[in-house]
C-alpha cells in the first residue's frame, strides 16, 4: 500500500564498462613508435625494403632450422636402425 506524497525512486542502473589490456598490442605500439622517432628521416620506400629484407634474413633462418632438424631427425633414425640390426639380428 502506497502512501500519498512518497514517491520511490528508481534504481541506479549499472554502468560498468570493462577495460580490455592486450599486452602484445601495448608492446607493438611502443616499438613502432621507437621505430617511427628513430627512422622519422626514411621515406616510405627506405622502410619497405628494410622490413623485406629482415623478413627475407627470417626465412632463410626458419629454412636453416629446419633443414638442421630433419637432418638431426634422420640421423637419429640411421642409429636407431643400426643399433637394432646390430642387437636384434
């Protein structure tokens, strides 16, 4: 029963709005701007063949780990055969 004169106020609603951290994101950031502050006198062009070249210097690195793993790999085997020719036979 509701008496007269009293009015009841509204709820306050819920006004959380979450903050979202992405820690690669924040690093990414700072590096290109420490990247931009050093190379502020490169032109664009500059800056394209440097990153082709770094990316190419990558590749060739992947390529060399893992042409040494397979060969590791390989190596492992030829001894594992071995070994059981040598035992078992």
């Amino acid at each position: 029963m509701a008496l007269i004169g009293f009015k009841t106020s509204k709820p306050r609603q819920f006004n959380y709005k979450p903050l979202f951290y992405n820690k690669q994101q924040e690093e990414f950031e700072q590096k290109l701007k420490k990247v931009r502050e050093q190379d502020s006198n490169k032109s664009e062009p500059d800056m394209r063949q440097q990153m082709n070249e770094l990316w190419a210097r990558r590749r060739n690195t992947t390529t060399r780990t893992n042409r040494n793993m397979r060969n590791l790999l390989f190596a492992i085997a030829l001894v594992a055969l071995l070994l059981y020719l040598i035992f078992f036979l």
